[in-house]
C-alpha cells in the first residue's frame, strides 16, 4: 500500500490551519516526487497533514482526543484520499511527535516549549518529517477500516477515500497537552453511515 521509504524523509513545512497543528509537503517539480501510496491500481500522493481535535471518527461511540489526517491527492492535485489516524494520551512520548517539538521556543506549555505554532498564528517552520514514523506507530496500518466519503472541512468534498486505522498513535500527556494547546474544536458532526460500505 504505501512506498514506504519515500515516508521517511519528508521536507515541508509546520505550521498552523487554524484549528491545529499542520504540516505541507514541498515538491521539486509536482505533487508526484512526493511519498506514494497504491490502492485499487490508483497512485496518490502525500499532500500534507493536519490534526483534528477531537477525532472525527468515533469508534463504539467513543471518540479520541484527537486525529491526525494524511491528505493524499492524485497527479493532477486532486485530494482523493485521506488515511485517518486517533490520537489519545498515553505513557510515552510519541516518536512521531517528538519530531516536531524543538523546533520553536516561542510559547510554552506547564513550562515545556511547545514548537507547533498556535491557532491564531502565520507562522511557518521548514523541517523534514518521518511520516513513516506515525504509521509504525499504529502497527504499520496493519489493520484498518476503510470506505468512501468525503473530506471533514468545508467544502467536505465527496468522492474520497478513507482508510481508518484500528490501532490508536498515543502520546505521552505532555505531548496531547502541546498538541490540544494549539487546537481548537473542529470535529466534524457525526455522519450516518448510510451506503458507505465500511470495510471490515
């Protein structure tokens, strides 16, 4: 499913979308010398990623602190699929994570330095980011829910895919209180399931 080395190593930038922590990827030429996933003999792309708090998906109506989506898009730049990670505290630190603090010393959180810029900022910070990193945090996406619907933010475009993982990415306390302190609700409404087909 994913070219797994072309995660490891991306270069983008961090920032804020508003609601959360974000984070876009850079391309030399386009969107496809970006880290690829294979679905159905379809070829995406790795777009960028942000944070929703709390999780969009509910699971046994419990819903986690928050949720990190990976926005893929196809050659043209057209988002067409989403892989959807929960997030909720833990007993360690996240690897995954723990690559985004220290990258800025501008706010703090319980005397912590928090890097990720907050919700009311413009601020862009370049870094490289492993996003292979939060996929082996869940059991290399192992096992998952999948279906189409459509994005969560306006204009909740229809037509994408969706791949859910069953296994949660904790983080350490300190990491869910940095990454909530630069949050703000953006859940989307809980949507029926109507003719979604979710895979099992």
């Amino acid at each position: 499913m994913f070219d797994a080395a072309s995660y490891s190593a991306v270069s983008g930038a961090l920032s804020n979308w508003g609601y959360g922590p974000a984070f876009t990827t850079s391309t030399n030429s386009s969107i496809t010398s970006g880290p690829a996933m294979t679905y159905d003999n379809t070829t995406l792309y790795l777009k960028g990623l942000h944070i929703h708090s709390p999780a969009d998906h509910s699971v046994q109506g419990d819903r986690s602190k928050a949720e990190l989506h990976l926005v893929h898009a196809d050659a043209s730049g057209k988002e067409r699929g989403v892989i959807a990670i929960r997030i909720d505290p833990g007993n360690a630190d996240s690897l995954f994570f723990s690559q985004m603090l220290g990258q800025n010393t501008n706010s703090t959180v319980q005397g912590t330095t928090n890097p990720i810029p907050s919700f009311n900022s413009q601020e862009t910070i370049p870094m490289n980011l492993d996003v292979l990193e939060a996929i082996r945090e869940v059991n290399m996406f192992n096992d998952f829910w999948t279906y189409e619907g459509s994005l969560t933010s306006p204009p909740c475009t229809e037509g994408i895919r969706w791949w859910v993982a069953r296994n949660t990415l904790y983080v350490s306390i300190e990491q869910m209180q940095a990454i909530l302190a630069v949050s703000t609700f953006s859940a989307r409404v809980e949507q029926e399931v109507w003719m979604h087909g979710i895979n099992r």
